[in-house]
C-alpha cells in the first residue's frame, strides 16, 4: 500500500516529486520555475502577493482531465490556460492572474510534463497573463489516467483558477436578455471536440481537424473597445452551442431562434460529427464564444469581430423573440431542409475527457 | 475507449455527472447549492463575480489528494478548505472567497459526495468563507483512486484556490529572519498525518489519534489583535516542521536551533511515529502553524496563543542563531539525549497521500 518512491527515476514522475521535500524542490527550481517563473511566483510562498487591484474582481476555476494529453492545435497545458481566461474574459474581466494545480500520476515522463509546462508558459505570454502560485500532487499509478503509449505511461490532471478585474460599472447579465436580441458567434463549430476525437479513436482526419483552443481575452477587449457592451457571453464548451442556446432561454424566459444555414461550419468538421454520429451542436468548442447583443449592436459587433484573426467567421445564428404564451421557453431552429425542430441541452456527456 | 455514460445510476456518479448537461445541472441544483449556496455561487456564471477588495491581494491554490476520504478528526473537504484558508492566514490575509474544483471518479458514492460537500460547507462556515465558483469534471473507474471499500468505488480529487486581503503596510516575509528570532509552534506535532495512517493500515490506534485539520485565520487574527507582527509565519504541511526549520535557516542564511524537549507531541503519536518508522518532524500536519517572531515579541505570542481554542499546546521550540563561518546554513537539534543532530528536509515523501 505505501509507495515509498524516494529514488528519483532520471526520465519519469516518482511520487517523490510531489512529497514537499528536496526532490520536489529541485524539480520546481529546475523545471517549473525556469519556465513560469516570475518575481511573485518565484519566492516559493504559501500564496502570491497580488498588491492592491484596481477594478472589481472576477475569480473562476476549471480542471481538465482531457485525454490524450497532446491533440492536434494544443494539449492539456495550453487548455488549461485558455480555460480559465476565457471565463473570466466572458464575463467581461481581464485577467491579472493564475494558479496552477498539477495532479500528476507517477510514471508520466518528465520530458512531457516539461512540454505541457513550455505551453502553458507560451498560452500564458499569449494571453499576458502570469502563473503567480501553483501547487503539485503526485499519486499512484493505477493504470494509466489517459491514452497512453505504454501502460507505465502517467497522466496528468491540471486545476487552474484565474483572478480578473474589471472596470466598475458595467458587466454582462443574463437577465438583461429580452426579445429582439441578437445571438452571435465567433467562428466554425465543434472542431476542438472533433480534433480530440479524432485522435482518441484515430480516425485519420487530424491532419486536417485541429482544436481551435486560443484566450479570448484580446477578442473580447476588441469587441469592449469597439463601444460595445454585450448583455450576454459565454464559451460553450462542455454542453456545446446547445447548452449556452438553452442558457439563454431560459435567463430571458423567451423563445431562441436560430438558423441551422447560418451556423458556420467546416466541411470537414460536419463529415467528421457524421462519422463520429455527433451533433455538432452538443460538441464541446474552445477559442469560441457565444455573445448577445441588442439588435443595433449586431451589424458593428459584427464588423468587429471580423477585423480579429479570431472572429474571421464570425456570424448572426439567431435571435430571442417573445414565447407564444403556451410554451415554455425553449430554443427551435429552423433547419436547412426547411423544417423546424427543438434544440435541447445534452443529458449527460457525448464525448468525456474532451477538456 | 468511449464511455457515453448517459444513464444516471441512483446511487453513484457515473460520466454524465461531468457532462455540463442536464444531469450535471440538476445534481448541482439538488446537491452543491442547498449546501454551499450563496449569492455570488448560485447564479451558476463563468465566475465569481466579487466586487471591489479592500487591501492588499493573496491569491493561492492547494489539490488534495489524501486517502483514504475520510479518517479520523477529518476528511478530504474538510482539509480541502483548511488547506487554502491556512496558505491565506500563513500570508498574513484574511480569507476572501474560494473555488472548489472537483475531479471526480466514475462509481464514487453520491451519498459520500454529500458528505464531503457537508463537510466543505461546514469547514468553509467555521473558516467565515464562502465557495463563490466551481467546477466538476468526472473521469472514468481505472481502479479506484484511494483505499476504497469495495473495486467498483470512485475516487475524489479536490482543488481549492483561494483569494485572501490584508491591509496594507505589513507583510510575514521570510528576507526579515535574523539571529535572535524566536521560533514558536501552536500545538502538537504529526497528527494529522498519523491519524490518516493509521487507518490506512489498520493499526488500531485511530481511537485517539485524530487530525487536528482546522483553519487557522482566527488563531492568525487574535496574533495580529494582540499587536504581534509575525516576521514569518507557515504551515507544516508536507515535508513537516523539518522542512519549515530548514527553509528559515535558508531564508536568514543562518542556523536554526531546535530542542527536542521543547516539541510538543502526545505520548500517542510518538508510539506511532515509531511504530510505524516515521520521524515526527517530517510528518505532515495541519492546523499547526509555525510563527517566528523577534525575540521581544516571544512571550507575548505565547500567552496570546495559550488564550485561543488552537493554541493551547503553544510552545517556543528554537531560535535562529549567527552561523558558525565555517558552515552552511543548518537546523542542528539538541536531542533529549544530550547529543546535537542536524535535522534535512526530507528527501522525497514518507507518507504518500496524506492531504
């Protein structure tokens, strides 16, 4: 039952490396710090000194257990970075900073964790934000926590919460939804859950699907800038479009409408949900976001988000309009075959482990 | 390969819990928010939204791992919260809001998550902190992730991080350590991390060892009441109070001087360190906190933490000295034998999974 694990392995994970003691802290010092480190994460504290913060303040937390732990366009390190300042930059916050909790299975080689730690480091310059404190676990290897290439092969589970301000008095609300509202999207559906897929049942088209994983945070302050306030974003990840559309019904009480013709997506991302028997709806995205804005805000948010290497394709999908009295409030889309049918949130998960 | 896992079994988690669709929403509904519930949680956005803080910030993060789930005086909720709340205190913050991420396994019992979120609501109300934001991602069954009763239960990974304000104008910093310091700790030793073994092998003394996890902002805030300004405060978590001792003497470049007399430890825990092998100074503890202060400050500090529930056991149990020239900076312990030790910080983990 107890595994000692004080001999450090030159190539993999021991449970000594999460044991607070002398191996652990050469690892941080050579490993982690020459990557991540900066002046508040450095000194090695029981927390990080963040100063006095301007503005209000936005706090969320996120795990990914993605597997496998490197997908074509991103892994689970620039995932987990994404993640977190994309919450925060959906509900209008830029982000200041990042914790970084690593839960590692023993037997992960070191060399990977390295490359999942230069990732979170280049996610994080790219975002402009810092890890400022982080915390490491190591726990037995119990048969392998991901698709792994040998069964010694560890896994790696990471939490990162994200710290964000905003400046007072404006932040998006649901609430605030009400008919006559336009529902808009940034870009191509599903490719990050198909791109995952993809490799995990080795499919053979990720040479052309790739996770479209990316911080929104300069997109966001893009459309803010612009003079535009959203009423409503959000990234539809786990639950997919189909969740945050049901979201939206049911914070306005109203009916959404959206058009299957005018949901932008790939060719092969479509072939590819067919293949795989998914809705591209349910599939989780990422570097996505869903934003409602008042119908006179629709045509510049448009304009907006098109000027910005993540909004390309950006697209009108829908709009809120009043219930007829007798329903409940639900989301219909008219589809391209001219019918018209209910879109509702995924009872549970198509595809696990895909963030 | 591909768990679709979208039929709720009553009395277990099973994928979809971690699905973001309907299940998730409705066991978050019925289960999380009766019990931890607040205004900032409960409308269920990307983040939290917190306002304007007052003072300086601390931000910090902690994953849990212990097994088993539950041991005597404890449970992975309940040292979940202690764990942030006290990284917080150690900086010298009060607790402002914290994030709970849970990474669950498929065949956890429901009815145990119940429990360990009771205990986190309970904690968290002792602590005077609130869960703002959250997150649940479920893995699937790999052979189960702790000490479990029967093969088929699931595991529980816990994150929490935290964000913490203290007025501005004084901070604990480790640079400030000097020959003359005065080194204090609240209470007995080794504990926590005994009681957790003790059960994990059956040894028979759980009866009267239990955890003395327990968050500590309050016994930190009657310190600072009394008008004690700690020059250094942290928690004996992994790596225990040997490793603490060793990072003071690093920190002040000089020795640090311990007696063996002086460490407070019941006669239960000795027994059991040495039944089990384990030198009580590289046990984990929680609830303990080792302040340093300078040499005036000592007595005072004594009788303010004799005076709190936590501090009943305070004891002086060395001091930062000039360092011979000759020698690099040590902890040199003199024993209850008459002879002189130098005390390392452990190599790697005596005790795996012990929070």
């Amino acid at each position: 039952m107890l595994t000692q694990g004080t001999t450090a392995d030159d190539d993999r994970v021991v449970m000594a490396h999460g044991g607070g003691g002398t191996l652990m802290r050469d690892w941080i010092r050579s490993h982690v710090l020459p990557r991540l480190g900066n002046s508040v994460l450095s000194p090695l504290t029981d927390g990080a000194d963040l100063g006095v913060l301007d503005g209000e303040v936005v706090f969320t937390t996120d795990s990914f257990v993605v597997s496998p732990l490197k997908f074509p366009g991103g892994d689970i390190g620039r995932l987990a970075v994404c993640g977190t300042v994309n919450d925060l930059a959906m509900m209008g916050a830029r982000p200041t900073a990042l914790s970084l909790g690593m839960i590692v299975e023993e037997g992960l080689h070191l060399e990977l964790l390295d490359e999942v730690l230069d990732s979170i480091a280049a996610a994080a310059a790219e975002a402009g934000v810092q890890v400022v404190t982080g915390d490491t676990k190591v726990i037995e290897h119990r048969g392998s926590l991901h698709q792994a290439a040998e069964p010694a092969d560890g896994g790696l589970l990471i939490n990162t919460a994200g710290i964000g301000t905003r400046q007072s008095g404006w932040a998006p609300a649901a609430e605030t939804l009400a008919p006559g509202d336009v529902i808009v999207i940034n870009g191509n559906l599903a490719e990050h859950g198909l791109a995952v897929m993809s490799v995990r049942e080795g499919l053979g088209f990720d040479s052309t699907l790739r996770s479209d994983v990316a911080p929104l945070n300069s997109f966001v302050s893009a459309v803010l800038e612009a003079g535009i306030r959203p009423k409503f974003m959000r990234d539809p990840t786990r639950g997919g479009l189909a969740g945050v559309l049901v979201d939206i019904a049911e914070a306005s009480g109203e009916t959404v409408e959206v058009e299957e013709a005018a949901l932008p997506i790939s060719t092969t991302a479509r072939h590819a949900a067919e293949l795989l028997g998914f809705d591209p709806l349910t599939v989780a995205n990422e570097g996505k976001c869903v934003v409602v804005v008042a119908a006179n805000d629709a045509a510049p948010l448009i304009e907006c988000m098109r000027a910005h290497p993540l909004g390309r394709r950006a697209a009108v999908i829908g709009r809120v309009i009043h219930r007829r009295q007798t329903h409940p409030p639900v989301v219909e889309m008219a589809t391209s075959a001219g019918g018209r049918r209910i879109v509702q949130r995924p009872y549970g998960e198509e595809l696990p482990r895909i963030c």
